[in-house]
C-alpha cells in the first residue's frame, strides 16, 4: 500500500525535472494531503496526551511524545504551505505552463 504513494512521488520527482505540468499539480495535491493527515495527527496527538493527562496528571508522555505528536506535524504543515506558496506563484505557474 505504501507504494502507491511512493510511485507517485518518483513519478513527480521525474515531472519536475522535466518541468511538466501535471506534476506541479502533483505537488500541490502532495501539499494538500500532507496538511490534511497532519492535521489529524496532530489533533490524535492532543487528544491523547490531554486524556492521559486527565487520567492521571503526574504520568506525562514526556518530552519525546510531545514532540513526536506536536512537532512533527508542524514540521510537515509548514513544509507543506512553503510548497503551496511556492508552486502557486505566477512565475512559476508560469514556468510550468
């Protein structure tokens, strides 16, 4: 299952080298679905260390799940708008025209 993805992403990788326009769309939809998934793993990530936190407010996940469950996916999201930003400039919209 995981190949689907990959495939897709080698196939844009090899688009944008080759300045193609379909795989600037590609990019943007990557963008997309990275912000989305993010989105949920981040919101899983809150639910979970505020329940665990509720449940028993002394045992804490510590630094590393913290960081895991928060800065990973802003790590992506912002990854992710840079790109968005980037590939809907015109300039480069129009490079790919």
């Amino acid at each position: 299952m995981t190949m689907i993805p990959g495939i897709w992403g080698l196939a844009t990788g090899i688009g944008l080298l080759a300045v193609k326009r379909w795989a600037r769309y590609s990019v943007i939809v990557f963008a997309a679905l990275t912000i989305v998934f993010m989105g949920i793993t981040f919101g899983f990530g809150m639910i979970v260390t505020l329940a665990v936190a509720k449940r028993n407010p002394f045992l804490t996940m510590g630094i590393l799940g913290f960081a895991y469950y928060v800065g990973v996916p802003i790590f992506y999201v912002a990854i992710s708008v840079w790109f968005l930003m980037l590939f809907n400039r015109p300039r480069v919209a129009e490079e790919f025209a």
